[in-house]
C-alpha cells in the first residue's frame, strides 16, 4: 500500500505538463538569439508567459519565470529591500510564515540592518488586518502569505493589499500555497493601489501544482521598483538574467491553466474529503485537534494536534503503514524542531512538536481518507503509549 497525503510539500507531475515539457525541449533556439530557431523559442516563452498571467490575472509582461518559490520570494523581498527609498529601514513581517519568507528577512536584518516589524497571528493563524495596517507607516515593504503553508489558514489578500496600498508600502504576497486551490487575482487585489505602494510582487512555485520541480514565477508589477539579484543579459525586464528556461515555463504554463480550470471544482471534492477525514479522525482519535480556521482554510489541509505523541514518531510509523504525511514544511526536513506556526498561534512547545499535516490532492480518493483514518488509532497508541484510544 502506498497513499500520499503530502500534496503541500509536492503535487504529484500533470500530464499536460509532463507533455508539454517534452514538446519544449524539442525547440532548438535559444529564446534571446534573433535567429528563426531562436524567435520558435521566444514564440512559446512568451505564450507561457500569457497563460500564467491569465492564471494569475496579470499581464503578461509582469510575469517574471524563476527556478520556484523560494527564488521568488528572495527576488521580491530583497529586490524591494534593494530599491527602497532613503531613511526606510523596516520590513512587516506577520508571525509564521514561510522559512523562504523568515530567512531572508532574518539576512536582511543580519546583513543589511533592516528592522523587522512582526504582526501576530490569531489563534487560528490569521493575520488581523488591522493590526497589519498599524505596522505599515514608514516600513520599506511589507509580505504576507496569502494561505498557511502549515495549518492552512485563509489571509484577506484584498484587505491587506488596501492596507499596504493606503500607506504607500510595497506588498509582496506569497501565493504558493494557494494557487490552483483558491482564485488567485494579481489585478484584483492590486485594484486601488498607486504607485509603487500596496501588492507589487506574487509568488507561485511549479511544483505544488504538479509542474516540474525548479518551476515558478514571480508577478512583478509594472509600478514596482525592484531591483535585480542576477544579471548578465538583461532578460525578463532586467530583473532576472540568463538564458530563459522554455522547456520549464511550457510545463509552468500547462500546469497553471488546468490547475486554474479545474479549482472551482477540485475545491468542492477536496472540501468534501477534508470533511470525511476530519470526522473520521474526530471518531477514531477523540483526543485529537484541529488546528487552523476550521472553515477558511485550504481545502485539502487538515492539521491535527496529537496530545502526548511526537509529531516525528507520527509520520514514521505512519509510512510504515504506506502513508505520507508530513510534520509541517518540508523545506525543513531533517530538522528535529518545533513548529513556529503553531508557537505563533500562541501553543507552547510541546504541542508544536506533537502535530501533524496531511494535505489532500487531486489525486486523492476517498478510501486514501478512510486509509488514513483506519491507520491512525494504532499509530497514535504507539506514539503515546497510551492502551487505547478509539471509542468502544
């Protein structure tokens, strides 16, 4: 047996770009030489480059293709560092975001002085709007996740992007999490915006909606005032030099497109599943607790609090059984450490370590659920030491 319930951390390679990548890579030119062979290169870079904006409702020009999100994230947070004006030297950071996100804040405050504004979380992982707009005056810039890659909880991307806006900061939203499960609106939410002041930049990684990973992009603004990290070729605005990877934008473009496509409907099965599990979790593992917005939360995210088992413990004997789950963001695997999200929702150490993610995809079925559900009991009576732990 082998279930993945791991969606959060990789989505599993979509045909469509899988084929669409093979096609690419049958596309001789280099998409920057001015021959015919290189203008057939240029021809698909910029037809991805139109169907990732229509995704993410920017123009095209405004989308800039990295190797995923952690680039992106670095590219927007420094790049807007970078190019902020004299006398500025804060950034608005809300509580439990992205390591991508914490690492370089935390190097621009090690290496560049920056201060960091930090903006709490709710008990159930949300960012209080106003409480965001009170960080605001005067800061350099500002980013904020717009879905919690950990417990799933919904951020009001509209109403942070007014704040950001009203105070004429830059706003830099991660949407990694987020796209192909809930819309993802650049134009909407930037709506009001003037200036270089409220959303500039967005964030997407390939690999989360089943494009290959070292796929993503980041939605710079026409407005925004961004300075480069790489350059030598002056391609994609200047804001990101090198030879462009049109093999990895076509898969970037195909995965996007049909993730978008089908998210009003994905949405409504994964609630459905999301709701079937955590029921049978509650039955199964009374002592068991949801952790996250209950309701506005991603659709396939369900994070549990274990009471007295080692989230680690959890996860191991559980891939034992076939299934993978996760503790929290992979992009700290191997990291034996509690998790900030949950800390930030203001729960103590213990239960940070005592938690686990399972997230749900598009190739989940409802007996991966009942899967999951079945496998749970013993492995949290392992994890605990406890006797028993299901209703007779």
């Amino acid at each position: 047996m082998s279930i993945y319930l791991d969606h959060a951390s990789y989505s599993p390679l979509r045909a469509v770009a899988r084929d669409a990548w093979l096609s690419a890579t049958d596309v001789v030119g280099n998409a920057s030489s001015v021959h015919g062979a290189g203008q057939q290169a240029r021809r698909l870079l910029e037809e991805s480059r139109e169907a990732v904006g229509a995704a993410l409702r920017c123009e095209p020009i405004e989308v800039v293709f990295t190797s995923g999100g952690t680039e992106s994230v670095n590219l927007a947070v420094k790049g807007l560092w970078w190019s902020r004006d004299g006398g500025v030297d804060a950034v608005v950071l809300p509580d439990g975001e992205h390591h991508a996100t914490m690492d370089t804040v935390a190097w621009l405050a090690q290496a560049e002085s920056a201060r960091v504004r930090p903006v709490p979380l709710d008990r159930q992982g949300r960012i209080d709007p106003a409480l965001f707009a009170e960080a605001l005056p005067g800061a350099a810039l500002a980013t904020a996740l717009i879905a919690n890659n950990e417990v799933g909880t919904l951020q009001d991307a509209t109403a942070l992007s007014a704040a950001a806006a009203d105070a004429s900061v830059p706003l830099h939203l991660d949407a990694v999490s987020a796209l192909g499960h809930i819309p993802v609106d650049f134009a909407g939410w930037r709506a009001g915006g003037a200036g270089t002041g409220g959303l500039v930049a967005l964030s997407i990684s390939g690999h989360k909606i089943g494009a290959p990973v070292g796929t993503g992009a980041l939605v710079v603004s026409r407005h925004a005032a961004l300075t480069a990290g790489l350059h030598g070729g002056g391609q994609q605005r200047g804001l990101r030099s090198g030879t462009p990877d049109v093999p990895g934008a076509a898969a970037l473009a195909a995965a996007a497109t049909e993730a978008v496509a089908e998210q009003a409907a994905e949405q409504a099965r994964l609630i459905a599943l999301r709701t079937r599990l955590i029921a049978g979790v509650r039955a199964a593992v009374p002592a068991a607790e949801l952790l996250g917005d209950p309701d506005d939360r991603l659709p396939g995210n369900v994070h549990l609090h274990f009471p007295g088992a080692a989230g680690e413990s959890l996860l191991f004997l559980l891939d034992q059984a076939g299934i993978s789950v996760s503790t929290g963001s992979a992009c700290q695997a191997g990291v034996a450490e509690p998790s900030h999200v949950v800390m930030a929702l203001g729960r103590d150490e213990r239960v940070a370590r005592s938690v686990l993610r399972i997230t749900l995809g598009r190739t989940t079925v409802p007996a991966d659920v009942d899967a999951i559900v079945a496998a749970l009991p013993e492995a949290y009576a392992r994890a605990s030491g406890f006797r028993t732990v299901a209703r007779s």
